[in-house]
C-alpha cells in the first residue's frame, strides 16, 4: 500500500489555504481603487464584462495601458492561469485514486503543455509585434483546449477542473475580444 493523500484532503487543503494565499498566484484578483475609462471601454467590448474589470483594474499596469497594452496584460493573465491549471492538472494526477480520473487528467495535461510552452507564449510575442490575427487564433486556441478538456471527463467520472477550465475559456474569450478591438483599430 502505498502513502498517499486523498483528493480530499486536497480540497480541504486547498479550501482553507486559497483564502489565506490568494495575491500569491498571478491568476488572482487583488482589488485597486478606482478605475480607468479605457478599461470600461474596452470590459465594455468582451463577453465577461465582469471579469474583464476585475481581472484588468487588478493589475497595477492597467491604468497606463493603452488598448495595445491591455491586450498584452490579459494575455499575460490567461498565460499565468493556463499554467496555474496545468500546475494543477499535475498535482491531481499524482493524486488520481482511478485510473479512469488519471487517464483523463494526463489527456488535459497534454492539451495544456503546448498552450503554455508554445501557443500562448508566440501569440503574446505575435501580439507585442502587432500581429493581431495570428495572436488572436493562439488565444483562442486556450479556449479550445480547455473546452476538449472538461469534454474528456464524462461518465461517473466528473471533472475535478471544471471552474478552473471554465476560467481559462472565460479569460481566454476576454483577451480575444480585446485583441479584436484591435483589429477593427
């Protein structure tokens, strides 16, 4: 018999713990005082107005961006909670008490791996050089990626990364319709 630790105990962990250690994670919403007009403007032009805000008047970087600019910062966040989520995926793995749960989370793991190595990483370059359409279809790619993802667990086995896949298509459907303000210049 092998030492483990259940996946609930995980959860109980990561239950009291995320309260506690949330500015750690790039991926977290720390609240600033007030708020610019371009980033309303451009929150106004995505489908999660929200989370756009949030995630924007977070970053301290914002309040000086220009749409460009705001384009690139939330690339850099979905970046960050892409590789939050496959940190995740891997942690989960090594925990997985089925093999079922494990095969579907090595599947996940596999869609994330490039997204975070290669896909979101060229499109934040192809974006800083103006290369909106080709960072438009790497951004995307998160989206869809998170998406075969949550369609892998079915069954009885459910998806232990449904908030978390949720997110990344949320983040990534922000930063997409950002990119398009973009393109429409």
């Amino acid at each position: 018999m092998r030492n483990s630790i259940s996946p609930i105990s995980i959860f109980l962990l990561l239950v009291v713990l995320f309260p506690i250690f949330p500015p750690l994670t790039r991926c977290s919403i720390l609240p600033l005082n007030g708020s610019d007009n371009l980033i309303e403007e451009i929150c106004k032009q995505t489908p999660h107005y929200d989370l756009c805000l949030s995630y924007l008047q977070s970053n301290p970087q914002s309040s000086n961006a220009d749409a460009k600019g705001l384009a690139q910062i939330m690339g850099d966040i979905l970046l960050a909670c892409v590789t939050e989520e496959l940190n995740y995926i891997e942690g989960l793995i090594k925990q997985a008490p089925e093999p079922e749960l494990e095969r579907s989370l090595a599947y996940c793991a596999e869609l994330y791996i490039p997204v975070v190595k290669y896909t979101l990483p060229q499109a934040l370059d192809a974006l800083s050089k103006g290369g909106y359409k080709f960072a438009n279809y790497g951004i995307a790619d998160a989206a869809k990626e998170a998406d075969a993802c949550e369609k892998k667990f079915s069954g009885s086995t459910g998806s232990p990364v449904t908030d978390r896949n949720n997110l990344v298509e949320n983040l990534s459907e922000v930063a997409k319709a950002i990119v398009n303000v973009l393109l429409k210049g």
